[in-house]
C-alpha cells in the first residue's frame, strides 16, 4: 500500500506549492484518498490505526518532497538568480507582522534582532519547517484515519 502512495505524496507536494493556502485541506484528503483507494482495490477493511500509519507515510514523504523542491527553489533565485528569495521575504514579512501587531516594545525589539541576525532567522526557519512537517504527518494521519473508518463503513454483498 505505500508504493501506490507515492504518487499521492508527490501530488500532494505540488499541491502544497501551488495552492498553499489550502493546506488545511489537502493533507486529509491525500491520507483519506489513499487509504480509500487502497480498500477499494483490495476489497479489505482497513483499521483506523493502518490508516493513521498509511496517512502519516504520505504526509512524511511529501514533506521531504516538498522541502527539496523549496530548497530547489531557494537555491535557484539565490544561485543562478542572484537575488533574494521568496521563502527568506516570506519569513521576514511574517516577523514584521508579528512586531507591527504587538504593541509591547520588547517583542518589536526581540524581532528587530531576529532579522537583523543570520543565526536568528534560521532558528526562525527551522522551527517553521519542524512545524510543517508536524502538520503534513498529523493531518495526513487524521486523514487516513478518517478513510479508513469510512471505507470500512462500505454497504454491499
């Protein structure tokens, strides 16, 4: 069942590129579609926790998809480009919303040192990425989870 995933992960992927703002949906429904499919095709029920196992392969291998195509990209505009890229401007423009909707000077000085710091902008971006691959592994575990009670759910002969 997880070689017949890999492509769902892939598209998955692409997805999250594409259309980020989305994410909250797309996660579930690759676990869910995989999990479904798969229980259609082998006409066997499939168990919450297989679903959840199932879902969380997917969502950890369309991160790694997904972090060598922003590292690809990174690479590239700062590489070959000569430019800054787009994930270092998004990071930034997130800090400075951060400080622009907090009125406490503290934290408008800690994120002033933030950006103006290399160390502190990767810790920034690690802890982002730590929390994209917890939201691509548990979403697509809840999805999975959800295709297989629903599969299993099946009316037939």
């Amino acid at each position: 069942m997880r070689i017949r995933a890999l492509p769902w992960a892939l598209a998955l992927a692409l997805l999250m590129i594409s259309t980020p703002q989305y994410f909250w949906l797309w996660m579930p429904v690759a676990g869910a579609a995989v999990v479904w499919l798969h229980s259609l095709r082998s006409n066997e029920t499939i168990s919450a926790r297989a679903g959840i196992r199932v879902g969380a392969f997917i969502g950890a291998v369309a991160f790694a998809i997904w972090g060598a195509v922003l590292a690809s990209s990174v690479a590239y505009d700062r590489l070959v480009l000569h430019r800054p890229d787009r994930v270092t401007q998004g990071l930034r423009q997130s800090l400075e919303q951060v400080a622009a909707r907090n009125s406490d000077p503290q934290v408008q000085q800690r994120v002033i040192e933030l950006l103006s710091n290399p160390e502190g902008m990767v810790l920034y971006f690690l802890v982002s990425m730590v929390i994209m691959f917890l939201l691509f592994v548990l979403l697509c575990a809840t999805g999975g989870a959800l295709g297989a009670t629903l599969s299993g759910r099946r009316s037939g002969p």
